[in-house]
C-alpha cells in the first residue's frame, strides 16, 4: 500500500453488471465523475415484460470492452493514473455480475492495479457522495426494482441495515401493477405519470407489519390491486386507470415515508438520502421532501442518472474500500446475495 | 511469440501458456469447481511459474463453447479483457474442435460432442488433414439420434470424443456398432496446449466483436420467436 501516497489523487474504475445495464465509470477521489459509461439493455428486455437473466448475461459479454474503451476515452487519463478497480460483486443476477467480476479481474491482473469487490447497495448508497459530502450517522432508503431498503450509516464503509422487504421490491410492485394497467416496461414512470392525473379513491392497504419494525411488504398490495380491479371487472363497473395508479402510489408513498421519517428521528440522523430506481418518482420525492423539510432534516435525492444502476457509484463506494484497505483477490466470486456489512 | 490460452467452456478448466514457440506450461482440472473463483488464480499461478509477466504477451487465446453459458462467458470476459487492456490479439477458437484435436491422426471422421440434456448435444464433425483440423459436419445444437442415423449412412469408422461419452456410449454403439471407435477415459479430456495449436493460422477478430458460440438461442429468446412467428 505503501506507493500510494496521502496526498495522490485516488482514481477507481467502476464495473457495474448486476443487472441489465453494463457499465464503467472512472471517479477522481470518490467524489468527481471523469467518466459515466451506461449501455442500457431495456429495449432487448421490453419484449419480455422483465429483465431475462439469460439475455443479459449474453449483452453485457458483448457490451463490456466497448464500454471500457468509451471510459477510458471520456475521462482522458492513462492506466498509470488509474489506482484501482472497483466491480459489483453481489447482490444481483449471478450471470450477469459474473462477466463484471472477470473482467474487473482480468484488468486487475493485467495493469496491476488492486481488485475491489463491491456491494451494489453500498454503490448506490454512494452515488450521493458525487453531489455532497456525507454527515454522519446518515439514514438511506434504497429503492430499485429490486431492492427496498432503510441503513443506517455512523461513519464511512460501515453499514448497518434496519428495514428491508419481506417479499416483493417497490420497484417490483410498480412493474406488476403496471402491467395491469397496460403500461411499458419498466412500470415506475407510467405509473408515476398516470398518478398525476387521479384521484386517491381506493383504499389499498398499508403494510405497517408489527409494532417498531422498517420492513417493507407489497405483495399484500399487490394483491389488493389485482383482486381490486379483477371484481370491479366482474361487476361491470370500470376504475378509472388514473385513480387506481394514484391509490397504488399512495399506498407505496406513505408506507415508504412514514417508515423513513421514524428512522430518522429514532437514530437522531444528520442527513437522509435516498438512492435507486424508484427515487426518480415524483410522489416519492415530493412526499419526502415534504415531511423532511418540516423535520429540517436535510434530505438528498440524487439526479435521475445517478440513482438508477451506474457504474460511477461502484467506483465512488469502491473509493471507501480502497482506502480502508478493503481490498479482494483473485478468486474474487459474484454473489447473487450478499449481506451489507 | 507468447501466448496465454484458456477453456472454461465445460467441466474442464484448461491455461496453457507458449513462450516464443515453445508449450512451457499448462493447468488442466476436470472437476465440478467454479471457474470464476478458479481462473484468474490459475493464471496468475502459471505465469508467475513459467516467470512471464502480462505485458509480455503478444496474444490471448480463448475457447468461445459451445458449453456451459456461463463457463463460456467466464472465458470470454476475462480474455476479451485481458487483451484489450494489453492491446494485443484475442482469437476465440471452437471448443469442440479443441476436442476434436484429441483425435488428429485418427484416419475417418472425427465426431467431439458435449452432452446438452433431454437427448441433445453439441456437436459437429472434423477430418484431420494435412495436420488441420477441417470441419466437415457444421457445429449445432442437435439430437443425438439424428446424428448417429446421419452418421451411420456415411458408412465409415467414426472416433467419438466427449467428456460426457458416458452418457451416450450405449446408444452410439447400438446404432454404429464396429465402425465407432471410442478411447479411453484420457482422451475424452482436453488440454490447454491444443488451444494453442487449434488456434494456429486462425485470424484474431476485433476483440469488442467476439461473442460466445453459444450455438443456441437463449430460452426466452426462442420462446419468444416461436410465439411472434409470422407477424
Ligand atoms: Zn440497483
């Protein structure tokens, strides 16, 4: 470690794979984004109504050479400046973290720079450190199409998890309930669009679960839709699509807003943030600005290129790992799931 | 020249490596351990044996399967990066005329086969000439009946080669009889070295372009074709 000095600038490489994006990122200092690569797959997976593993494996393998080059190309600097490469070794689909996790390895191994094993989580935990410095401890809610979240963090690369989901993702719940409605793949922004314009007049269910607990559910709430929509279908009575996108993302909004506010004011937090997919929703971020700025509890919800899967956020947590000292093999594996620690 | 090469396209995790024109090592394993954790150790194990450093080499060699998707793309990550971070050549070679190779010198057809499930396999058909391998029977995705009633109209000896011989050997004795030859256990495992020598006088394409010869489409994919034929 020694020929890394204090006062080097520190640039990672990020790989990020987990999912149905392949991308590379390069980051100055776990805070400056010199490069920000994304090759989207969501038309390829549009067609299916979902991200197909198979196919997304067989993408990034073609896509991640091309996708290096045009980071390295973007940010203007040679390997000797790169002082580390950072790659999403788990949660995720396990084939697709895999082409990540090997060429991380193979490029590790052949400029000889450290391997850094990150998790996806903590990436997008992260992402918010390349718009603002963290005040610890900090509370992020994450939430993805597969992820739902609350962690507490005291200070930097040490995350404690308080709330998760039991079952379905947020995100999850929107692309199912959006397939009810006939909207697109991914179901988020449809959803989000539509709710816009209807009315909160179903009272879909909140699942609070026991007394104290920040686990999710939504599958219960799912349900509720189908059943909700399937009788009025059987009564001849027609809900108004709008109305029904506006009582589902109510139900959503408050669940996730209420469970935050109280973890918040529980651990005495100095900053929220909130990260993923689903954070891009306009009720969501509203509703969360709202409470918080009552709270004066400074929240931060990074811009809509930074929450969703990103390569700079991987190289940003990476950038915490390389400086603790956190650094991985070459027997470095993909973890399909993988504890936040 | 130097080389490195690699197969993680089936059970067996093969790295050669060529100094100048010369094999000076090679790691094979024939076991169900997992690649990913697997190959950049062996690698980084054999070079350091044979006191070769990354930047030294001129070319990358990889078996592109068919096989295992994922063992193949555990392959084609790592030399695909490998070699445009060292910008040098990468060339992907068959995995099955990597096999094949196990038979050169045998006078008749040449059949190597990966088992595929549910009565299928990988496979195609070579003929050693003038010290090439030649395909004569294109690689595909294929039930094994087809290929034995094809083969045994040919009327001529055929060498079967495939780690998963065992699987078949009954069924493909029954149908061809005297005129399929199958060795023993050794020569149904593939080497490293013969990568190399597979991949002797083939032109390296663009690494960004290299793509797994996956030789059938993903299941959704297919799926998905079947339902949206003809619209
Ligand atoms: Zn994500």
């Amino acid at each position: 470690m020694g020929e890394y000095k204090m006062n080097k600038e520190v640039l990672i490489l990020g790989i990020e794979t987990s999912c149905d994006e392949t991308a590379v990122a390069i980051v100055k200092n776990g805070k400056e984004i010199l490069a920000n690569v994304v090759s989207s797959q969501i038309e390829s997976h549009k067609r299916f109504g979902g991200v197909v593993p198979e196919i997304a494996s067989r993408h990034h393998v073609e896509q991640i050479t091309y996708v290096l080059e045009q980071a390295m190309e973007q940010a203007a600097v040679s390997w000797d400046e790169i002082s580390a490469i950072a790659v999403t070794e788990g949660p995720g689909l396990v084939g697709a973290l895999l082409v990540g996790v090997n060429a991380a390895k193979g490029l590790a191994y052949a400029k000889h720079k450290p391997l850094i094993g990150v998790h996806h989580i903590a990436g997008h935990i992260y992402a918010n450190r390349l718009q603002q410095e963290f005040q610890f401890p900090l509370l992020a809610l994450i939430v993805s199409g597969g992820h739902t979240e609350l962690v507490i963090m005291k200070a930097h690369g040490e995350y404690e998890l308080i709330g998760e989901t039991r079952d379905d993702a947020a995100g999850e719940a929107y692309d199912k309930v959006a397939r009810m409605l006939d909207l697109p793949y991914p179901g988020g922004p449809g959803i989000d669009r539509l709710a816009e314009l209807g009315e909160e007049t179903i009272a879909f269910p909140r699942a609070w679960l026991e007394e104290g607990s920040y686990d999710f559910s939504f599958s219960g709430l799912k349900s509720s839709v189908i059943n909700t929509i399937h009788n009025a279908k059987q009564r001849g009575e027609t809900l108004k699509p709008a109305d029904i996108a506006a009582s589902f993302q109510a139900s959503v909004v408050d669940v996730l807003t209420t469970k935050t506010v109280r973890a918040a004011k529980q651990y005495n937090v100095k900053q929220v943030i909130v990260a993923g997919g689903v954070a891009a929703n306009k009720g969501l971020r509203s509703s969360l600005q709202q409470e918080f700025a009552n709270l004066e509890i400074p929240i931060q919800i990074p811009p809509l290129y930074l929450c969703t899967d990103n390569a700079a956020m991987i190289a940003a947590a990476g950038a915490i790992a390389f400086a603790q000292g956190k650094w991985s093999t070459l027997d470095l594996n993909a973890r399909a799931s993988m504890p936040l620690k | 020249m130097n080389i490195l090469a690699m197969d993680t396209s089936n059970q067996v995790l093969a790295v050669a490596i060529q100094r100048d024109n010369k094999v000076v090592g090679e790691i094979v394993t024939n076991l169900a351990k997992n690649h990913s954790v697997r190959l950049m150790p062996a690698i980084d194990r054999l070079m350091k044996e044979v006191n070769m450093k990354p930047e030294q080499l001129e070319k990358v060699i990889v078996a592109k399967g068919p096989g295992s998707y994922t063992g193949v793309r555990i392959g084609l990550a790592t030399a695909k990066t490998m070699a445009w971070a060292l910008n040098i050549p990468v060339i992907g070679v068959s995995s099955l005329e990597v096999l094949a190779y196990q038979g050169r010198f045998f006078n008749g057809v040449i059949c190597p086969f990966f088992d595929a499930r549910r009565g299928l396999v990988y496979t195609g058909c070579y003929r050693w000439d003038k010290n090439t391998m030649k395909l004569i029977r294109k690689e595909e995705n294929l039930a094994m009946d087809i290929l034995l009633s094809e083969l045994s109209s040919l009327g001529q000896q055929v060498i079967f080669l495939s780690p998963d011989i065992a699987i078949h050997q009954e069924q493909i004795k029954g149908v061809l009889g005297d005129l399929a030859i199958i060795p023993e256990e050794p020569d149904h495992l593939l080497r490293g070295a013969h990568l190399i020598a597979v991949a002797k006088g083939k032109q390296p394409e663009p690494t960004h372009t290299l793509r797994p010869n996956y030789l059938r489409l993903a299941e959704a994919e297919a799926k998905w074709l079947e339902k949206n034929k003809g619209c």
